[in-house]
C-alpha cells in the first residue's frame, strides 16, 4: 500500500522510562496538512477527519501495555468505476512491549535473539530496544491494514469479461473413429 522508506505522516515519540504506574493517555488528532499527508502516505483520495486515543501502561519494570482506538474517515476511488467511495474506520488494538534492558557490560545487538514460540505466537509481547518508542507508528500500521484494498461504490459490482475457450479437437478422436470403424 505505502512506500516504507518514505517517512511516515505522523510520528510521537514517547520515553516510556518516564511512564507512571498511573499510565498515560495520548491523543493524536491531525490538522488538514498532517491528512493530506496521511492520505498520500496510503494512497487513498483524502482524509477528512483522524483521531487516535493511545492509553499506555506500565505493568512491570521493563513491560507496558499500549491500548489504541482509531477513528477516520476517508474517501477513495471505486475500484470500478473511479468514482469517490467515502468510509469510517473504527478500530481498536492492543499491544505488549518489552523493553530489552542491557547491561552496560555486555555487547549490544541490534536484534534480540528469535525464539521459535516468538516466530510462533502472536501473544508474545513486541521487544523494544529503547525507551523512547513511537506511539504513532503502531497507530499508522493499524490504520492502513483497515483500509478497504478493494473500494467499491454502493451498487456496482465488478463483471468480468469472460472469453469464451476456442475448443481444441481431441487428438485421440481419430483413434476413437477407427475403433469403431468409421
């Protein structure tokens, strides 16, 4: 959907070593220039409204919950006819982090080692790093996997053009024929 080396449309760096057992709310609403932005970003028409509600909490030392709701909406093109198709995404997510603490004695990496239940299971909490962690990016990520990939304007449905098969003689008729002696 979007170029990933282009830089996202929105970014909020948060220092989740300063997050309080209270947690934090973080809203993230964009000014017209910011979804024109974004609209490029997913190359949909426009974006007429956007908001984001992130709640962070912290549940051990080096482990946070982040919750989000999102809230848009944005027009795009008919995958059919072209033509503007408005609609309202309205989704919420969760996500576990764990931050990777290293002492200063040992070597850093710049991947935690993968472990097969990580590769296996989706419950596993995302490791981190640093700290400072991009409260928007998960938000952006989320937002573009709930964009219709396939826009279509109320009462129109794709037909598509099927050519008929020219019929290829058996090779094995003439065989038949002699069989039966014709």
């Amino acid at each position: 959907m979007n170029d990933l080396s282009q830089k996202p449309p929105l970014e909020h760096d948060f220092d989740l070593g300063r997050l309080s057992n209270a947690g934090e709310e973080i809203v993230l609403e964009l000014d017209a220039a910011q979804r024109a932005e974004l609209a490029r970003w997913s190359e949909v028409s426009s974006v007429e409204a956007f908001r984001a509600v992130v709640e962070l909490t912290r549940t051990s030392m080096n482990d946070f919950v982040y919750k989000a709701q999102i809230e848009a909406d944005l027009t795009q093109a008919c995958g059919v006819t072209l033509e503007p198709v408005p609609s309202h995404i309205s989704t919420s997510f969760k996500r576990e982090l764990h931050l990777m603490r290293r002492s200063r004695h040992a070597q850093y990496d710049t991947e935690p080692a993968a472990t097969g239940a990580a590769d296996a299971d989706d419950d596993v909490p995302e490791q981190i790093d640093s700290p400072h962690y991009d409260v928007a990016a998960p938000v952006l990520e989320e937002f573009s996997l709930a964009i219709d990939p396939y826009p279509r304007a109320a009462g129109v449905a794709f037909d598509s053009v099927v050519e008929p098969v020219p019929e290829v003689e058996n090779p094995f008729a003439v065989l038949k024929g002699l069989k039966t002696g014709k």
